[in-house]
C-alpha cells in the first residue's frame, strides 16, 4: 500500500461507538387487597442506537412482563433460523413458584441481578437487538406487554 493512500471506507469524521447500557434497579413489593401480589422493577436505559427514539428511558416492569419479552424474542430467533439463543431468565425456587419466599429480600435481589443480565444480553445480541417490542418494552412507559 502506498503511503498517503485513503481507503474509500474510512472517513476524517470520528464517530461514536454504539452502546447500550441496562439497570434493573429499586425492586418493590406491589400490594392488592392487603396481600403482597408481585414485584415492580425500574428499568434505566442509556443508548446510543440510532433505532432508540431518544437516549435516556426509565419504566417500571414486572415480571411476567419481562417473561413476555423472552417469549417475543424466541419468536423472533425462531423465525430468523440462525439468531442462536438468548439469555434465560432468573426462574423460580420451587419454593417461590408455590408462593413462598417470593417476597424474600434475597430473592429479590438475586432475581434483579438476572433481569439485568438478560436484558443486557438481549438488547446486545446480533438478532434481537433491533425487535421493535424490545424498544417498546425498555422506552415506553405505556406499552402493554402482551401478545400484539
């Protein structure tokens, strides 16, 4: 290569490198009719992406929101044959799937820690990085999760 060649790829303008960067955060016990009934997790979002209306998000989810989520996102890797797996989900304790502990602080935490994971990995994987329901479920405050 000659010195002073330009390759017709590159250009003199510096551009940003993507990012996204996902907290599950401040983890709290729902009550309906006096009884502990689930747990709500905000969920701060801070992108880049240029498929992200905007930079910075925050909505609060629950968890079977986030089992919807997992359930579009395999769809979605079904119908495109080579996108590979995602993440899993923290699960349940047999004890916490028959109601017992679920409220547990330990629990909680361990259970946030996984959410936050999955949704790192699934907002960075080649595949479901661009699924619209995944910028709706991180960006909007008002979207239903729900077979749509």
């Amino acid at each position: 290569m000659k010195k002073g060649f330009e390759d017709a790829r590159q250009s003199d303008q510096y551009h940003e490198p993507e990012f996204i960067q996902i907290t599950v955060t401040d983890p709290k016990v729902i009550e309906e009719n006096g009884k502990k009934s689930y747990t709500l997790y905000t969920i701060t979002t801070e992108t880049n992406f240029k498929d992200y209306p905007g930079k910075h998000f925050v909505v609060t989810r629950r968890y079977k929101d986030f089992s919807w989520l997992k359930g579009v996102l395999n769809e979605k890797l079904d119908k495109e044959k080579e996108g590979g797996t995602i993440a899993a989900l923290p699960g349940d304790t047999f004890a916490s799937f028959l109601g017992f502990g679920r409220f547990d602080e330990k629990f909680i935490e361990e259970r946030r820690k996984g959410l936050e994971e999955f949704l790192n990995s699934v907002a960075n994987h080649i595949v479901t990085r661009f699924e619209k329901r995944l910028h709706n479920f991180l960006c909007d405050p008002k979207f239903a999760c729900s077979n749509k």
